[in-house]
C-alpha cells in the first residue's frame, strides 16, 4: 500500500515466515474487526441509506425511508460550484505542498544524514504544529493575515493587492492555510523514502556524466516515488473534504465554499441531513475514482 | 564546483525558511498567550503572567480541557490494544482474507473526515443513541484504530523471530514467549502508536463536531470561541500541551539513544 512508507522505515526483510494461523489469529482479528465493520462499514451503509430518504416538510419535518435518486441530481445541480472548488484547491493545494516540502525532505533526509542529532531535531520541528490545535494554527495566521497588520501593509506596499482587497477571506488565503495545515502531511513520507535513498546511485550517475538535473529526474525522482505517491495522497485527500480553512470564522468567505462547508451546513444548521449524506457519498465516490487512477498511473510509471 | 558551493548554501537557508515558516502559528499562539486582554485576543496590550496563573478563570475552558483529555485517553487507550492486536495477526500469521483485512483498514485513512462524521452521525441518529460523550469515543477509537495498525505494522516487521524461536526452544509457552520476549520489544512501537493517536483525538475537531452533541470538546470550544473572540487562556492550554508534547518526543529520543548505547556497550 502506498500509505505503508508513511510510517515503516525499514524494509521487511526480518519479519521471517508467518506463523500458521489458528484460534489465536481469530482472537486478534475479529475484536477490530467487528469494530471496523459497526463503526466504518454499516456507518458507510447509514450514510448511503440516508442520501436516499425523502425529506418532506409537512405536516412537520420527516424523512421517508425510499430510493430517491433525486437527491444526488439535487447536489450536484445545487452544489457544482462547491464540488469544482473543493477538487481545485485540493489540485492546487496539493502540487504547491509539494513543491515546497520535496527539497526540504531532500536536505533532512540526505544532506544531513551524517549529522542525526540535527537530523532528528529538523523532524521534529516538521511535525511539532501537529502539537499545537489545528484551529488555533489557523487562527494564528488568520490574525497574523488580516487587514493592517505589518505583513498585509507590506503585502499593499508592493502592490500584490489593491488596498481595498483583504486577504482574509479570499480563495488564495483558503490555499494558503490547507497548504500552511498540510505540509507536514507531505514533508514525513517524503523523508521517511529520501532518507533511504542510496547516495552512492547518484553518484554512479553522475561519474557517467549525467547532468545534475538528470541525475535527480533519473535517479532521485523515480526512487522517491512511494513517498511522493503517499505524501500526496495524505495531503490530497484532507484537503479535498476540509471544513476550517474555507469556513468563514477562519480563514474563507461565503465565496470560498467547499464541499466540506456544504455537508456541515446541511447536516447541522439546517437540518438536510438527505443532502449531506449525498454529498458526503459523493466526495468520497469521486476521491475512490481519482486515487485508483491515480496510483495506477503512478504505479506504472515507476515501472518505467 | 561554484555550482556546488552555491548549492551548499542555498539548500540550509531553504530549509531554515520553511522551518521557521511552519513554526510561525505556535510562536504566535505562546506569544499572544502573555497578552493583556480578556476576550479579543488580536492586538497586542502589553505583558501579562496572569493567563498562565489562572488558567481556570475561565471554568467552562477547563471543563472541556477535562473533557478533552477524558476522550483522548478512553479512545487512546481502546484504540491501541485493538490496533495492535490486529497489527500482529497482519504480519505474524498467514491467512486467507490477509490483503481484504489491510484493504478495509486503510480504507478509513483514505476516508476524508467529514464522510467519516457524517456516516457516524447517521448511524447513531437512525439508532436512535443520543450523541455525546459515549459518542464521540467510539467515534474516536474509529479513526485513531488505522494509525496505530500502521504503526505497530512497521515496528512488528522489524521484529527478529529468532528471539521467539529461541525462546520457545528453551520451553517458554507461547503465552510466555509473547509477554517476556514479543511485546517488551513492541513497546516502543505501541508507545509511538499511542502517542499519534492521543494527539489525532485531541486534536480532532471534524468527527467531533459531528457527533458530540452537548459534550464540549477543547477545540470544539475553540470553534465556538473563535467566532466571539478568543480569550488567551485558549493559548496558555494549547501552549503548555505544545510544551508537554514536545518534550515526551525529546525524551524519547534521548532514551532511545541511551538505549543504543548501552546495546552498543554490551556488544
């Protein structure tokens, strides 16, 4: 699985023969199981039963058990926006975490090898905002960005806004806090693939006078492969269903709307919980059909 | 060779930069956590022990601190016997649903929280189970389950059967070969689990939001908070749990050096 070298750092090489199974195995897996299956699987099935219920509002509101397709066709015309919106910051998102975190990953993981006490430190800053509230995070910035404070004066001084544009509350703002929460997501699979790296490939590249910039499309880009697949995947998928960076309260607008926004509004305020779950199948349906492609795609290109 | 001296000085400064840019929101919330202000907390009045002395001022804060911490270590504590239960069947034993059993745990690591919420909150409400507290802990064990199997995983593959056929070979049972050899050398790994998934479930506001009903969570107070205006105490919790966090991950690098040391020393 992709997601294995988010936390595995070494290979399997010792972990032998399983041993043949029997009551034993049985007495491990079924106490999970069972509660994957009453707390994941039938709460999937709750939710698709749902986005099928026929919300009627007279004489009060109650919902009927049916199949009503309707719903589906009602989110999509209703909520098109919203859904091009969420799949294009997460697209946006997702490509600038990158490129921001590959050559970080590259210097902790590589360039700092023989120094692990730096090394060491270096991850930990990576992951230190997962210590910190991630609503808090987000204020910070939504207060550090706001109208009048030194770093939107700056920002007006040269002109990458009007002075009567704010940041907060724009989409780029929204971008910037999923990119800002995300990072980390990207950084650790990244390292966890680049630490391993075998420095000595590069150099046999380079001895048979490949260009540097060859070097890294032949040789480093190929081989950190799992780790770009899984880093994206951990940053893609959050971001497409994020609820706090578009909120209002944080750092979005009513314009800035996602699918996550959406499916709080409908389930919690005005009590469309038929739309919610649609919505909800629905993001979740489109995020099955692109990481398939997705880590097809990448899966052969790796062969390459 | 310039390119080289250039590159050799480029690379520090980039990762300085996107350290510091990623350390910028905590340094702001300790900063403002000595603010003088009581409820907008967003422009800076002068110095002040007095949030951090009297962090409880704020009553309804602490209780859902409590709370927090509450849900965290029930959740925490079910999710990793479960997880690691379930990570050694993965690796230790061969049997026929081996790669269906990982598929559908990694699944809810590919479900994006507001599905998982929704999904949760429709079953308990077609359940007819008020939401709460009981709620949102088995909410929780849900989502943190994934993470401590991926983690144990890693560190049950990096075990080295010999020692337990060693042991079995000196007539240890094989209740005895699992409590004196397997699990001490899985404890760091169910430790690290652990850890990941108290921080995920105190963390979490989405799945929560969803299912707590009444229950007021730390960052569920946060959320309704933040739309009034934050009192400080807010930053002197989240700056202390920082603080605490940060130095369980030191000291546990620092024993696992020692650790390695002394295995180095007996060697």
């Amino acid at each position: 699985m992709a997601f294995a070298a988010f936390s595995s750092n070494t290979p399997n090489k010792n972990s032998g023969q399983p041993v043949k199974s029997g009551k034993i195995v049985l007495a491990l897996l079924l106490p999970g199981l069972i509660y994957l299956a009453m707390f994941f699987f039938i709460p999937l099935v709750a939710l698709i039963q749902t986005s099928l219920v026929k919300r009627v509002s007279t004489p009060s509101v109650h919902f009927d058990p049916a199949w009503n397709w309707q719903n589906y066709a009602d989110v999509i015309s209703r909520y098109w926006p919203q859904i091009t919106r969420s799949f294009g910051y997460a697209f946006v998102a997702t490509l600038v975490a990158l490129l921001i975190s590959y050559p970080l990953a590259y210097f902790i993981g590589v360039k700092v090898r023989h120094r692990p006490v730096l090394q060491r430190l270096m991850v930990t800053l990576v992951i230190a905002p997962f210590f910190i509230s991630f609503l808090l995070r987000t204020i910070a910035w939504k207060q550090l960005l706001a109208d009048h404070t030194p770093i939107m004066e700056f920002v007006h001084q040269i002109g990458w806004l009007q002075p009567s544009q704010s940041f907060i509350g724009s989409g780029p703002a929204v971008v910037f806090g999923l990119i800002y929460n995300f990072i980390p997501f990207m950084t650790l699979p990244l390292y966890t693939t680049l630490e391993r790296l075998d420095v000595r490939f590069l150099e046999a590249g380079s001895d048979l006078y490949a260009s540097p910039s060859k070097v890294f499309r032949k040789i480093t880009l190929p081989l950190s492969m799992p780790g770009i697949i899984s880093g994206t995947l951990l940053t893609f998928i959050p971001i497409a269903g994020d609820y706090v960076n578009a909120s209002q309260d944080f750092l979005g607008s009513e314009k800035t709307s996602m699918i996550g926004t959406m499916v709080v509004q409908d389930q919690l305020v005005t009590n469309n919980p038929q739309t919610a779950t649609a919505l909800s199948v629905l993001l979740m349906g489109m995020i099955l059909v692109l990481v398939t492609i997705y880590v097809r795609r990448a899966g052969t290109e790796e062969l390459l | 060779m310039r390119k080289l001296a250039i590159g050799r000085f480029i690379f520090p400064l980039y990762a300085l930069l996107a350290l510091v840019f990623l350390l910028i929101p905590i340094v702001y919330t300790f900063v403002f956590s000595f603010n003088q202000a009581r409820r907008r907390n967003t422009i800076w009045n002068g110095f002040t022990l007095d949030h951090w002395a009297n962090v409880c001022s704020r009553q309804d804060l602490c209780d859902a601190l409590g709370t927090s911490l509450t849900i965290s270590f029930i959740s925490t504590l079910i999710a990793t016997i479960l997880g690691t239960a379930l990570a050694i069947a993965l690796v230790r034993y061969r049997f026929r649903a081996r790669s269906a059993v990982s598929l559908s745990l990694f699944l809810p690591m590919a479900t994006p929280e507001i599905v998982m919420g929704a999904g949760l909150a429709s079953l308990f409400f077609s359940l007819g189970i008020e939401r709460g507290m009981f709620t949102v802990i088995l909410a929780h064990v849900m989502f943190c389950l994934s993470f401590v199997v991926t983690t144990v995983k890693a560190r049950v593959q990096m075990l080295d059967p010999t020692l337990e056929e060693a042991a079995s070979d000196l007539y240890a049972t094989p209740t005895q070969v699992f409590w004196k050899v397997t699990f001490p050398l899985l404890v760091p790994g169910i430790m690290a689990a652990a850890l990941l998934s108290f921080a995920l479930s105190f963390d979490d506001f989405i799945i929560t939001y969803f299912n707590a009903g009444n229950v007021t969570t730390f960052p569920l107070f946060i959320y309704v908070a933040a739309k009034g205006g934050l009192p400080p105490e807010a930053n002197v919790i989240a700056s202390s749990v920082f603080i605490l966090a940060i130095l369980i991950v030191v000291a546990t690098q620092v024993y696992g050096n020692l650790k390695k040391k002394r295995l180095a020393l007996a060697k």
